[in-house]
C-alpha cells in the first residue's frame, strides 16, 4: 500500500519534471548539434535540465495552499529556460563563458524559486 503511494508521488514528480525540461529538450537540442563549436557547453548548462525544475518542485512540495491550477508556474518556467540557452548562444565568445553559464544557472534557480514565492495560490 505505502509503496503505491510512493510510487505514485514519484512518478507525478518525474512528469512534472519532463513537463518542465521538455521545451528545453525541443530548443536545445538542436541548438547543442548545431552551435557546438560557437559555445563551450559546460556543467552549469546541464545543469539547467535538473536545478531550476527541482527547485520549484521540491518548494512546491511545501503546502501553501497552491492547487493544481498553479502549474501554470511551471508553464512559464519551462519557456523561460530556452530563453536563457538561446541568450547564451547568441552572445558566444564575446562574454566570458563560465561566468555567463553560472549565472544564467543561478538566474533560472532563482526565477524558479520566484515564481513558487511569488505567485499568489489559485
């Protein structure tokens, strides 16, 4: 019985999850094969697959009130992080690439977090 309801939390964790990242796959994939030698593709870049979603999920795990209807949160994370990636790549060389990475890492960190603090429950 317990292990049914943890499997059942995981598995709406893990689809939360690829619900987020998915518009980050569909984007960056092609830009990875196709702009590998404009950038350096470093940790921080991987990094955006996992760190901002879980940092919504796991605050979202808090219980604030926020219902279903609060996924839109994620709608919007999920868009928001291309964005950061195509930034990225449009700048290149020119910005000193580690630090960018790192940045746009801890930007959409704290985007993720802000969007759980921010946004009123529906």
């Amino acid at each position: 019985m317990i292990f049914n309801e943890i499997f059942l939390i995981l598995s709406l964790i893990l689809a939360i999850w690829f619900m987020i990242v998915l518009p980050l796959l569909l984007v960056g994939l092609p830009l990875y094969f196709f702009c590998k030698k404009r950038i350096d593709w470093l940790g921080a870049d991987y990094l955006l697959l996992v760190l901002p979603a879980w940092v919504w999920i796991l605050f979202g795990m808090i219980d604030t009130g926020k219902t279903k209807e609060n996924f839109q949160e994620a709608v919007i994370l999920s868009w928001f992080l291309p964005m950061l990636l195509i930034i990225r790549i449009i700048a290149g060389r020119r910005i000193h690439q580690k630090r960018m990475s790192i940045t746009f890492l801890v930007l959409a960190s704290a985007a993720a977090f802000g969007l759980w603090a921010f946004v009123p429950p529906l």
